[in-house]
C-alpha cells in the first residue's frame, strides 16, 4: 500500500488554493454583474441625501487601496453608523487598476450605506485602468455642487493634460458663487511635515509647472481646502487662506506609529464655515503587544489588496516553499537502490491486468507482443486479466479477456475500436480480478482508464512504451504538425511520470524517454518472440505455397510485414525496388504482408511503377501461418521510421532472414550492421544497393542468415516472461520498501 504524504498532501492543498483564488479572481472579471457610471447614480442619492439641509458633513478616505481588514471591515460600519451624508476618496481607492480590484472595491463599496464620490489618483491609472474608472464610475475629473458649496475632482496622474483642466477650472471658478469649494486631487501639492519610511518617493505631483498653475487658481479664487491622498500619514497644513490636508490612512501600506496611522478625515460644513476633523482608528494597540502589532500590520499591509489576495500570496509562496525544500533538503540518490530485494515477489504468483487499446482478432505488433507477454506469463504460473476493445458484436467473454463494448469505429477503414471506458463494470471486473500490478500498453484511452485503477487501488502500474505516436498524426484531427511536434511528446511524458516503471524495448527508446523528460524508473526489455515456432516448417507446405503465389523457381523472395498505412513508409520501399529492377538481372518478387487503410493506392502504386507482376500485396495473415510465409523468403527488407523495436524483424531473423531496413530508433538496436544484415539511412540508393547486394551474392546471404537466427535466439517469450515479471517484482518491493 502507498504511505500518503503530507508534504504532498499540503503541496496539493496549495495548488487547490491558488486554483479556486485564481477562478475567483476570474469570477471577479468575468462574471459578477457589470456597473457603468456609478458616480451619475451616486450623485442623485447624494443630492436626495442632503436636499433641505443647511449643513452637512462628509468624509475623506485616501488611499483604502482595496483593503477588507480596515476599509471594509472598520471605516465603512463606522461611517454607516455616524451622521456625514457622503464619503469622498481622496485617491488610490483601488490597489492597482485591473478590472478585478476595480471590481473588489465596488463590492466593498456597496456596502455603503450613504452616497460615494471617488478621485482618478495613481493606482486607479495603473495597469491600464483610466478607461475601466472612466467606464465604471465617470470622467477622470468633474465638479458637483452640494448645497451651496462646490466640490471639484482632478486629474494629477498625467492621463488629462493639465492645461485642459486648467481652463475648465478657470472658466468654472470665474463664474462661481458658492459658499464654499473644495479640491480633490490625488499629488499632495506641498509635502508633508513628517517624514515617513516608505510611500514618500514620487507621492508628489511631478509637474511643477501644473502644480504651480493650480495654486495660482487656488490663491485667486480663495479655494478653502484640498485633499489629496498618496502618503500613507495624516497631514494639515494652513497655506494663505486655504487648508492643505493629506490622509492616507484608510488601508494601504501604513507603520502603525505615531505618523502613520489608519484615520479618515470628516469634513463639517455650514454655510459660513467648515470644519476639519481627524478620526483616528482603534487598532487595539495595547503596550505589550504593540511592537508585534506594528510588524504585523507592516506585513498585512503589504497584501492590502484583501484576504483573497493574501492568501494567494501566501499559498504561491509556501508552493515555492515546499519545492525548494523537496529539491534541496532531501535526500536523493540518482543511482538505483540496490538494497531493493525483489526476490518475494519473484517466487510468488502474481495477478497481472493489462489495458490495451487494440488486441487480437485485431493483427498488429502491440497485440501479438501482448499476447506472447501473457502466455510468458502465464506459463510462469501468473494470472493474466485483458482489458481490450470488443471488435465484434458476436465476440463471446474469455475467461480471462475482459472485451469492453465499443463506442465507435476509428480509423480510414474503421479498423480500431474506441472502447467505452465509462462502463462500471470494467473497474467491477478488475477489482474481483485483485491484481497485484495493472500494466498499461497505451497512454491514453483504456491507458488512462488502467491508471487511474491503479492509483485508486494503490497498487504500481507500469507502462510500456509501444508505438511512436509522431508517426501517427495523420489519424488525429488537429494539424500534423502540432501533433507531430508536441501533442504526442507531451502525452507520452506526462503518462510515463505518472506510471512507477516503464518498459522499452531498446536503449534507443529509453535515451527518448529520457529526452522528452521521463522521470520514472525505466527497463530495456525487447519483445519476446516465439523463437522455436520460427525454426521448423512444413517443407511440402511451403512448396504449396509457393506454387500457390506463382513465385518461380529462380526468383529471389523478399519479404516484408508491415500495416499498410502511411506512417510505415513503404512508398519509399516501393520506389527502390522499382530502381533496382532496372539495374540488376536476377528476378526477385516481393512479398508485402498485412493489411491496412492504403491497400488500394499501393496496389496502384504497384501497378504504376511497374511493379504488380513482381510484386504482391498478400494481404493479413494469421499469426500461426507466419513461420511458413517466412520459410518462403530469402532475405527481410523494411522500410518504416516509427518502430520502438521492430519484433517483425527478430521473427525474420528467427526465421533465418538477413534483413536490410532504415536506421531509426528500434531498428538500430536490433539490426548489425554486417551481421544480421545492413540499416542504411533514408536514402534510396543505399538501401537499393543493400538489397542488391544479398540478391547477387547468395553465400553472403546464408552467412548473414544463420548469424540473424543465433542472434535472435535470445529474444525468446520465456526470457521476455521472465524479465518482465522482474521488473514487476523490483518495482513492488521498490513500492513497499
């Protein structure tokens, strides 16, 4: 049984976290109700809110910067239960201009109950956010009239050219009678008297000229008061006529001491005076604790912009933790662990299930090593459970096949089967099977249906790396290329480091596995043939047949088995022998067996170059019949790129066959060159030549011939059997160990 980790269980806990944060903050942008010009909707409540009243109050907040702990959750309660009729942002409201702050602040502001106006200050301009507060709340500045008294709002970010604002502003104050006007604009306009740690660097307006400018205006048109945020301190200053007040302390990044400070700032109007007053907010600084407050506020005020975004930061944060603390302060030996003792389960019987997407009736490589793997198995004393695809309606249940019914036919000819792997009674039957291992023969499909088996009922599953999925892209429906370059790779990786072993069948394979990123324990272990059925044949069969197909006296057979599909480049093959026909005497006929979805265009092909009276398209043959067809032949030629290890050319070999074939990844480790036969590179006038070569000389052919049979001795079922279920057996006692 697998032990649970909880350093894993907590690095998946985090990953759950960042997950739902993440599709919150997406719900934020993307679902919660929309809100366009709210400052039109707010100004008629504000004027209902103050009509008949001579006096009247408000409050100015600045820098709230998203904040839940002390905007949302203290000041918004305090001012809904205190009598000011309406709340200005002085600036920085939002924390940064995305959409999803700008959508954070209008739920935290419709928890107001009085009316709100907000400043365009330098968070509300970040990240492209002047368009969403112009959308979302209105123009980046404008002036309303409360009362007899006007409240004018300014654009200090640099988005509005100053001289725009300036003759508005001009032409708006010159004609202006009210009691009182006040200026809202983000850049305090003098600094501060106290000095503050952090947020003082370019907290001023930048452009002197502007600056300058508005205080002329100021000066002329006896403005009484301006607020401005930007500064995380509360500051009043008495300039000529007019009050200068900053506050910054309604959220944001605040020090907790006696100059920063969370506060707003109520503001007390009459028709002949006005009133500025401090309200400072009771963060319980009690003497014991108020230095370990202090750091903690510092820190709460560095993820201002709410829990949500707090504990994103956090949770990322102890995801990098745990990562860090995997790869540098655990142990791990990149050796293999040779104290492993694998012998328990070497002398047990043990319950093998394999998933494969196609099996027998179905003639192809991947059923019939399955099929040898089992009865290896199986001869050992070991249970064996198929999963497999129904191929036909008729097909009865084995004993121990399990065939799932099918969803569709797949493939140009339909050939495959998509089996229902939605079906309980698959994981019903595999569950009374118990096995001890589940080995997987695809990486998706029934693959991943055998994986996630595995991983409910912990036990190991080990994957073997079949097919060359690259070569297949002309089956998927998405662009060959995107398939053939990445899709494929990808889907081989991430399968194979979700498995606890993985078999290849030779070393070319696993430098492959090792190159895409494979992780996991790999085995080279070759596809066992049934070596001693290739050795003997009817003599009087194989005459018969010989008569059969026509095949004269003095030709030369060359055979070749090979699914006649695109991805075994027989094209190439076919145009070769076409060339070497005009260039060498002695008669030869090619005999291609197999079926597949390009039968028709080779047979054309064939008949095009020349070819269809020496060469023949014999179709499928049983796999009892092949030790007779190759008793036919001279020598094995091979054309196909998108091998794992080509097992058609060890029963060749066994068969007593040279071979020429194209170097690629599993033919390179079977074929010697100048041993068992010649792998030449994808060049036609090589492999023409090879094959010319063991046409003409006959006692090369016999020496190459009975060096291909010694050499293929060593690729029985009994021995493939055996490693195999060592490798079963080192990856249990890896597991429990």
């Amino acid at each position: 049984m697998r032990r649970r980790s909880p350093l894993k269980l907590l690095f998946y806990l985090n990953v759950l976290i960042v997950a739902f944060l993440v599709i919150y903050k997406a719900y934020l942008n993307f679902f919660l109700s929309d809100f366009n010009a709210e400052h039109t909707e707010q100004l008629a409540q504000l004027e209902e809110q103050v009509e008949g009243k001579d006096a009247f109050s408000f409050a100015v907040v600045g820098n709230a910067n998203n904040s839940v702990g002390i905007f949302e959750r203290k000041i918004i309660p305090m001012l809904n239960e205190s009598d000011v009729d309406f709340m200005v942002s002085a600036g920085n409201a939002v924390s940064g201009g995305g959409e999803d702050k700008y959508r954070a602040l209008y739920g935290s502001l419709s928890q107001l109950e009085i009316p709100y106006l907000l400043t365009f200050g330098d968070n509300e301009y970040d990240d492209f956010g002047s368009f969403r507060f112009y959308e979302h709340f209105g123009p980046h500045f404008y002036s309303v009239v409360v009362n007899n008294s006007r409240l004018v709002f300014l654009d200090s970010t640099g988005k509005t050219p100053f001289s725009w604002q300036y003759r508005w502003l001009e032409d708006l104050l010159e004609g202006d009678d009210s009691d009182h006007i006040f200026v809202f604009v983000g850049h305090p306009l003098f600094e501060a008297e106290q000095d503050v740690l952090f947020g003082s660097e370019g907290a001023y307006w930048e452009s002197e000229t502007a600056r300058q400018q508005l205080l002329d205006l100021i000066n002329r048109f006896g403005i009484d008061a301006v607020f401005s945020a930007n500064l995380p301190l509360y500051s009043k200053q008495q300039v000529g006529e007019t009050v200068y007040v900053t506050t910054g302390g309604a959220g944001g990044l605040i020090l907790n001491n006696d100059v920063s400070f969370y506060h707003f700032v109520q503001v007390n109007v009459t028709p002949k005076d006005f009133e500025v007053e401090l309200v400072p907010l009771d963060v319980g600084q009690h003497p014991v604790l108020k230095q370990l407050e202090s750091i903690w506020f510092f820190i709460y005020s560095l993820f201002y912009v709410g829990y949500q975004n707090f504990i994103l930061i956090v949770s990322v944060l102890t995801l990098i933790a745990i990562r860090l603390y995997t790869r540098i302060f655990l142990d791990r030996s990149y050796y293999p662990d040779f104290d492993i003792d694998p012998t328990p389960w070497l002398d047990k019987p043990l319950r093998i299930a394999m998933f494969t997407n196609n099996y027998l009736p179905f003639i192809g490589g991947v059923p019939i090593s399955i099929a040898r793997l089992r009865r290896g198995l199986d001869a050992l004393g070991n249970s064996t459970l198929v999963i497999a695809p129904r191929y036909s309606a008729d097909m009865g249940q084995e004993e121990n096949t399990f065939h799932v019914p099918s969803l569709l036919p797949v493939g140009r000819k339909r050939e495959f089967r998509m089996a229902n792997i939605f079906l309980p009674r698959i994981r019903r039957r595999v569950r009374e099977f118990k096995p001890d291992v589940i080995h997987l023969h695809h990486p998706f499909w029934l693959g991943s249906l055998g994986l996630f088996m595995a991983r409910r009922m912990r036990i190991p599953a080990i994957y073997t790396y079949h097919t060359r999925l690259e070569h297949y892209a002309h089956f998927v429906p998405v662009p060959g290329r995107l398939f053939r370059n990445f899709i494929s790779h990808a889907v081989v990786k991430r399968f194979a480091n979700k498995c606890d072993g993985i078999i290849v069948p030779t070393s070319s394979a696993e430098e492959y596995m090792r190159m895409i990123g494979v992780k996991r324990d790999i085995f080279v272990q070759p596809t066992g043939i049934e070596y001693e059925r290739f050795q003997e044949a009817d003599q009087d069969a194989v005459q018969s047949l010989r008569e059969k197909l026509n095949i004269g006296r003095n030709e030369i057979v060359l055979m070749s088995v090979s699914r006649l599909s695109l991805e075994k480049n027989i094209d190439f093959m076919l145009d070769a022998l076409a060339d070497l026909r005009q260039r060498i005497d002695q008669p030869f006929r090619l005999l291609l067996l197999g079926e597949g979805d390009q039968h028709n265009r080779l047979q054309k092909r064939l008949e095009e170059l020349g070819l269809a009276d020496c060469c023949m398209l014999v179709g499928g043959v049983p796999p009892e019949e092949m030790p007779l067809y190759y008793s036919l032949g001279d020598l094995f030629v091979f054309a196909s790129k998108s091998e794992t290890q080509g097992m058609v050319i060890l029963e060749a070999m066994a068969s007593g066959l040279p071979v020429v074939a194209v170097r690629s990844s599993g033919i390179d480790d079977v074929v010697r060159q100048d041993y068992n036969g010649y792998k030449t590179r994808e060049v036609r006038d090589q492999w023409r030549d090879a094959v010319a070569r063991l046409i003409q000389d006959k006692a090369l052919r016999r020496t190459l011939g009975a060096q291909a049979r010694e050499f293929a001795r060593a690729y029985s079922v009994e021995h493939f059997a055996q490693e195999v279920k060592t490798v079963y057996a080192k990856v249990l006692a890896s597991l429990e160990r």
